[in-house]
C-alpha cells in the first residue's frame, strides 16, 4: 500500500484525544473515529497526579486544567469504621517541588472538553458516529472497517484507543476483561458549603467511600466502592442499590451523611484485564485502557493514557521524523518504554485494593503503620508521581 501520511486513532475519550494531540503536534495527520454521535465523557470526578500533570504543562494545557479543576491541600486517609484520620500526604510547596507539578482534581467531562478542544486546534480531524468494528494490516497500513460503509479506510498506522472493551485489542491479544467483584456508585451534589479542600478516603472492610471537591470547589464529588456478595454468588445481577446500603451501613456517620447523594440510577461494575505484553500487531498500537486497563486504587488510569500519548510523541522525535515515521518501530519503542511501567501500575493498584479493604487484624496493622507513617517520607510516592 502507498504511504498515505495518515494515523488513525480509534476512540475519542481522553487517551484517544491525548494520542492524536501529541501525533499531530508532531506534523502527523491524524484522523480520531469516534462510534458516539458526539464527543463526551460519562462520569464525575478524576485526580491528576504530577505524573500526568507535568505532561499537560508541557502541552500548554495545565493552566486550563487547574483553572477549571482544583488543587487540593492534602490527600488523607481515615478509617471508615470509627471516622479516625490514619494519615495524610500534604500537597503543597514542598510535594510540588518534588515532582515538579501540581497534583489536581477535575471533572471528567472538563478534561476531556480541554483535550478535545486542543486537538481539534492542532488540526486533528475529528469524525463521530464511527463505529470501528476491526483493523486489518496491510503491510504496510492498515485498513479500518468501519460499520455501515462499504470500504475501509486506509492509514499508514492505527492507534487503538477504544476502552476496556477494545475489539482491536480482541484481535490483538484475545483475552477477556476480569471482573473485581466490586462495584462503584458514583455522585456529585453542590459543594459550596462543604469546607472540604483535601481529597479524602475512608478505607473500610470491603468496601471505601472518597471525596473531594471539583470545579473550583462548586461541586463535591463522592465514590463508593464495595465488594458484591451477590457476584461472589455466582449472581447475574449484583452490585445492586440495596448492597450498596448494606455496604456503608456500619460506617462512620459521615459516610452514610453521603451516601444518599449518590445517583443510584447506574454504576459501574469494576473490571481490568491481566497485564499483555502484547501491544502492538503490525501497524497497530493500543494505548490507555485497550493496553492496560486497571483497577482506580491509585487513580492512575487517565494519567497512565495521558503518559502512553506523551511516550508516543517521543517515540515518533526519536525515530521519525512525522509522517514518514516507521510505525512499527515507532510501535515498539512506545511498548518497550510503557508496558513494564504500566504492568505495575495494574498489579500494585490490586495490592492497594487489598490494603484498602482489609479486615480483622490485618486492618488493625494497616491503621497503626499508617499512623506511624512520617509524612514527610515520600518514597511510596517516587516511583508513581516521579519521572517515568
């Protein structure tokens, strides 16, 4: 096939928009399909840590970010039996310094309009209403069918940004996404009056609730995160309203002051897949959670896209230059940079969960190391929130 000088890049979330971004501000034409009939973002709140806040600054994107978002005091962690604070993390002069950026919270769907807007300023042609349902390699290219035309389209290269349930990812490793067991309900309510300018998390048995402010402190977002006694039964259906009382029943009263303000009428079961070291076939590359889905215990998953879209742009510096870039070696190095970093990223975050919802003795040597903690000791920290 003749070199076109195009990318395709399928899925318009946050990392499909990152990706395109960092490619076009390379000189690459970048056509985004995305299969809704408008761009958006479902859900409420999500934490940028300076791991991808540093890469937004480098974009231009952060004064917006922070402008629209919210930069909180502390990230603190309490007991959500008793309400007891077990330890915090201040985030301010000295943690900035450290990593050389900003820890932010902000809308999921702010984000995702900042990104959005900054790709279609850079030139990215932006396509809805496309409904990929497969990549085939030409070599060289690709070929993407799309449902309802009759021809696919042709590229030099596709990046696969299509979510936890990536039919090219389908193709590509063949593997299923792995259900947790728990699920999240989710909620913002006005948050004016709140006073809250920290992101909390009350860790409880099975079960953790978070909160911090969003939109410059005008809303209060809320998550509640539980284990399914239904799903542990073998139930269809499970991860229901009535679990999610029973959950928070025995929680502090600030919890269950909360919970009445989630939106019952959805949530969201919890999946991730088992890390693949296969990210690319051919000239196709999958990226965010087509590559590395995971579990939220570190708030990780749009930073980890946010980092994939930056390792592409330098991939393309080093081998390109632009559109005349060998995709497949291009592919590779993005691989071989993210996939160990990423891989741990996904195993640490079920750690975490674990820690999180421990019971009996092990909650009780949970809460005592993390009252011992010294918070000026940042080295949980260094490996996540430093240079990648």
């Amino acid at each position: 096939m003749k070199k076109t000088g195009r990318v395709i890049v399928v899925g318009g979330g946050i990392g499909g928009l990152s990706a395109a971004l960092a490619l076009r501000s390379r000189g690459v034409a970048v056509t985004l399909l995305e299969r809704a009939d408008e761009f958006g973002e479902v859900g409420a709140g999500l934490q940028l840590a300076p791991n991808a806040t540093r890469i937004l600054d480098d974009w231009g994107l952060l004064g917006e970010t922070m402008r629209q978002g919210f930069e909180p005091r502390s990230l603190v962690l309490k007991d959500a039996v008793s309400g007891d604070e077990l330890t915090r993390q201040d985030l301010g002069t000295d943690f900035r310094n450290r990593y050389g950026a900003p820890y932010v919270v902000i809308h999921r769907s702010d984000l995702h309009a900042i990104v959005l807007e900054a790709a279609r300023a850079a030139g990215v042609e932006l396509v809805t209403g496309a409904d990929v349902v497969a990549v085939a390699d030409l070599e060289p290219g690709v070929s993407v069918s799309v449902a309802g035309e009759p021809a696919g389209l042709t590229a030099d290269a596709c990046v696969a940004a299509d979510g936890l349930t990536s039919r090219i990812r389908d193709t590509i490793v063949g593997d299923e996404p792995v259900a947790s067991g728990y699920v999240a309900y989710r909620g913002t309510l006005p948050g004016s009056a709140s006073g809250l300018d920290d992101v909390v998390a009350w860790l409880g048995p099975g079960c953790h609730f978070v909160r911090y402010p969003l939109r410059q402190g005008e809303l209060l977002n809320q998550v509640a995160v539980f284990r399914s006694a239904r799903y542990a039964a073998g139930d269809d259906e499970w991860g229901t309203v009535d679990e999610l009382d029973a959950a928070f029943a025995d929680c502090c009263d600030e919890i269950r002051a909360g919970t009445p303000h989630l939106w019952r009428d959805r949530r969201w079961p919890m999946f991730d897949r088992v890390p693949t070291t296969r990210w690319r076939h051919g000239s196709t590359l999958l990226v965010g959670d087509a590559a590395h889905p995971m579990l939220q215990y570190l708030a990780q998953g749009a930073c980890q896209a946010i980092e994939d879209a930056a390792a592409l742009g330098r991939a393309v510096d080093a081998v390109g230059p632009g559109s005349a870039a060998d995709w497949p070696a291009v592919f590779d190095a993005v691989a071989a940079e993210r996939e160990p970093r990423t891989s741990r990223v996904q195993l640490t975050a079920h750690l975490w969960g674990d820690i999180w919802h421990t019971d009996g003795l092990g909650r009780t040597l949970r809460n005592e190391l993390l009252r011992r903690r010294d918070t000026k000791d940042f080295r949980y920290f260094d490996w996540l929130y430093g240079a990648a």
